[in-house]
C-alpha cells in the first residue's frame, strides 16, 4: 500500500503541500507566500497563475525534502481560501483578469441595488447567506461586465469560472488539454449560486446574478476521484478530496457529530459548528453552508460565522504601519503593556461580517489618549480577534440552542499564547489547542484519503484527535463585562462610516 497522502492548503497568503503518513504524522512540507494586489482601496485581487506556479514549486519542493515521487502518494486533496473568484480561457488557460479576493468590496453597490429588490436576505432561503461583497456571484458578475468582451466569450463557452480550488483542479488534470472542470459542494455553497437543499446550481440564482451555467463547474461530493494529476512531479496521482479551508479544518477537528464546534484564527476568523444533516437557517447573523459530503452518504451541514479580519490585522500593523518586523512579534509587543490601556480596534476594513453584515462600516480605534502607546495597539490588535469570536459564540448559541462548553482552535494563531489565554478569559470557556494543529491541510488529506481507502472511515480520524493545550478563564466577572461593553460600544462606531 502506498505510505502517504499529500495536502495542496492553498490559503489567502500563502499556498502549501504537506505530506502525512499513515498516523498523520507531518513527514514534508513546503509554503511560498504570493503577492497582495491592492490596485485601489476596498480591492483586493491575486494573480491566479502565480498561486498556480506557487503551488507546483511547493510539491516539487516538499516531495523533494525526503526523497519522494509520484508513486509514493496515493492521493492528494485539495483546500482553499473560498469565495475568491477567478474567470479564465478553457483554451489557453489565461485568467482574463486578476482573481477577486474574498476581502475585496468592489461590489457594495451592486449588494445595495441588489438588497433594494428583496431585502439584504432575499437569497437565504435558498443559499443560506445574505447578500454581501463577500461571496462569488456578485464578484462573478462583476467580471462578466468590467473585463471588455468577456460575457460575450462566456456566452460562446469560451471562458470557465471557478474558484480557486477549481482553478488548481483544472490546471493540475491537465488543463487546456483535457483538465477536469469541478468543484466540491462545500466551494459552490460559497458562490451564492448553489442551492443547499438540491445541492446544484439553482437557475433562478443564476437568473437573476446573470450567470449563464455553461461556465459553471461540476459540484460533486467533497470525497472522490476526480481526476489524476499530469504535471511531472505528481503524474498519475488521484486528486480525490476538495474541502473549503473552513470546511477542511472542521473536519481535521474530526467534529462529525451535530453541535461540535471548531474556530480556525487565520487571515480572518471562522467558526462553524456541525448541524449534520439538518439545515438550520440563521436568525443571528450567521451563515448557513455545507460542512462536508463525502462520497454517496448524505452531506453534513453548518452554521458559520465568518469574522473577516484578525491574522489580517496583525499583517496590517506589520505590513502597513511598520510596528513590528514579524507577525509573531507582536505577541512580545503586546506584554510589554498589562493591559488595553482603554484602546480598542475595530478591524472593519472590508465592512462587518457576522453578526453584523454591514458592508458600509470601516475599521477604527478608539480610546486613544496620550498615555496609549505602540504595547497598547498592539494589545487591542490581539484582543480584537477574541472580542469577535465572543460576538460569533453568542450568535451561534442563540441559533443552534446549544451552549459551548468549550471551544477547540486551529490556525496560524493559536501559537499566540497571550491571544488564547485572553479569548478564554473573555468568552468565560476553556478553549482547547488539538496535538494536530494543521488542521486545515489535514481535513483535505482525510477526504482524499477516504475516497481511496487510505483511511478506513471517520472512527479512525476521530481516534487521531487529540489534546495538547487548554487555557482555563481566570478573568472576573465585573472585569470581562466591562471590557466586551466597549467593545461593542467601538464596534457601533464604526457602523455606517461609508456613505450608502
């Protein structure tokens, strides 16, 4: 039997391949960042053939560490930052234009125009979400009309759409010479184009975005053979699993019973709880998405809250003001302060996603006096993503009538110890770091290797959980009240900065 499994974990910043074992040991990895287009404020695009080049490099390179080749994999699966948009030539191959990233609010007036016909929910009967800059159909469109002759091409059947799993899927079976055109269900609930109950694409959604379905891909299951791998370094190999990011680190939490809940701390934050196979509508501003479908059996569903900027934050106090030299000094930065000193930070640079959904806020800090300083900033950086994953859980307990009793964390966050002892303090919960922290890369490795027989079934991936950190609250009441009351009361300012 072959010995490994490989993971493409293609993310907002960075794409990598890891390589597991039989025991989900990590036995090679590979990661390359790819660049951030900001070409005018609200945008945000990546070049989708760069991230193609990005991932090759990063297979080759990872097979490479321990001496690896195609013949040792037995499968390969796929995850990815969802919602990010590309449009392409099924002849050549070439994006019409820089893919549009899940960040970007290109399209907040469409989302208004669009509200002023049915409500900012007049599509969650069908999709499970509200209309929002955030998801593909309105980016989509917006391709269709801004790049000179491209619905006119995709009316021929000359251009494909996909996100970006699709893209990789298409470019790695072939591509213009015979690339299989799929997507998994848990990447096509994300479009705002597939309906949750049929789990196809629904042809009045594709009315009135004014999609036409000939670009659409295949939505299959997120556990099969799709297609086998043509470029030289993994030729012939299955790619057999494809799993939204979120979606792929709820399952490499091995949370495959209803009310079992993860939150990833990535570029943004993202907690989703399984309902199973029962589809449970949001009152309280979360989304309703599909978890996972492996194979024939039925899929699973979620609810999510989706938080749009934390790790983001900590890149932006990097990347654009300089205050720190790597992400992962901000954590020493922070304890040099012993606490917020009144500052908070509402990072609502692309408007409020869950509860809220309001796409015209725009982030802000507040409580500023001469006595804060750069420790201070750089605290309230942190404590803004526990602040909106506490806004997150309450909404997610009002929706699903179940109380957390803890809660489990993944992502590139969760090395942050000030970060994880602060989120358990303000949400009053234990919150549990697994052995296995690449969750995400993980939940693509398992789906592949479902499909393939690597793994025997979802007893054996379960068994693979395990626990390598809690952080217990030890915030008082009066103390942790006060605190999350000015949060909200900053988070109400930044409401409305943007004029409708």
């Amino acid at each position: 039997m072959k010995s490994y499994i490989g993971a493409i974990d293609q993310g907002t910043t960075s794409t990598r391949f890891m390589v597991f074992d039989k025991a989900v040991r990590v036995v090679a990895v590979a990661q390359k960042e790819h660049e951030q287009i900001f070409p005018k404020p609200g945008w945000v695009e990546h070049d989708a053939q760069e991230i193609l080049r990005r991932t090759e490099e990063v297979i080759a390179e990872a097979l490479s560490q321990r001496g690896l080749r195609a013949g040792d994999l037995a499968a390969i699966g796929i995850t990815n930052q969802r919602e990010t948009t590309v449009l392409w030539d099924r002849n050549t191959g070439e994006p019409v234009a820089n893919a549009i990233v899940w960040q970007d609010t290109r399209v907040a007036e469409d989302v208004a125009g669009f509200a002023e016909g049915g409500g900012q929910d007049r599509f969650r009967p069908q999709t499970g979400l509200p209309l929002s800059t955030y998801f593909s159909s309105l980016k989509l469109r917006w391709l269709l009309q801004n790049v000179p002759g491209a619905r006119e091409r995709a009316a021929a059947g000359e251009l494909l759409f996909g996100n970006i799993d699709t893209f990789l899927l298409w470019n790695l079976t072939g591509g213009a010479r015979g690339g299989v055109h799929m997507t998994d269900v848990t990447n096509a609930s994300r479009t705002q184009l597939l309906n949750l109950k049929t789990l196809d694409w629904d042809e009045k959604l594709l009315a009135a975005f004014e999609i036409p379905r000939a670009i659409l891909p295949q939505a299959r299951s997120s556990s099969e053979v799709y297609g086998e791998a043509s470029l030289s370094t993994i030729s012939g190999v299955p790619i057999s699993g494809i799993l939204g990011d979120q979606q792929a680190a709820l399952v490499g939490q091995a949370c495959f019973r209803p009310g079992e809940v993860k939150n990833t701390y990535g570029t943004g934050c993202f907690l989703l709880m399984n309902t199973g196979e029962r589809i449970v509508p949001s009152n309280f501003g979360l989304l309703t998405t599909v978890a996972y479908k492996f194979g024939s059996a039925n899929a699973h569903y979620a609810l999510e809250g989706s938080v749009a900027i934390t790790g983001a934050l900590v890149q932006w106090l990097r990347d654009n003001l300089g205050v720190i030299q790597k992400s992962s000094d901000v954590e020493a930065l922070a304890r040099t302060v012993t606490d917020n000193g009144g500052v908070y930070f509402v990072p609502a640079f692309s408007g409020l996603y869950a509860p809220y959904w309001k796409e015209n806020a725009r982030g802000i800090i507040a409580g500023l006096t001469r006595y804060a300083n750069r420790g201070h900033i750089a605290r309230a950086v942190l404590e803004a993503t526990a602040f909106q994953t506490r806004e997150v859980v309450e909404a997610m307990e009002k929706d699903s009538q179940i109380s957390l009793e803890s809660l489990r964390v993944d992502g590139g966050m969760v090395g942050n110890e000030l970060l994880m002892q602060f989120q358990a303090d303000i949400l009053n919960r234990e919150v549990v770091r697994p052995m296995i922290q690449e969750t995400t890369a993980l939940g693509a490795a398992y789906a592949a290797g479902l499909a393939v027989k690597f793994f025997t079934g979802l007893e054996e991936l379960r068994a693979n959980w395990a626990v390598d950190r809690t952080w217990k609250p030890g915030l008082g009441e009066a103390e942790r009240g006060q605190m999350y009351k000015q949060w909200k009361k900053a988070v109400t300012r930044s409401f409305d900065w943007m004029d409708s």
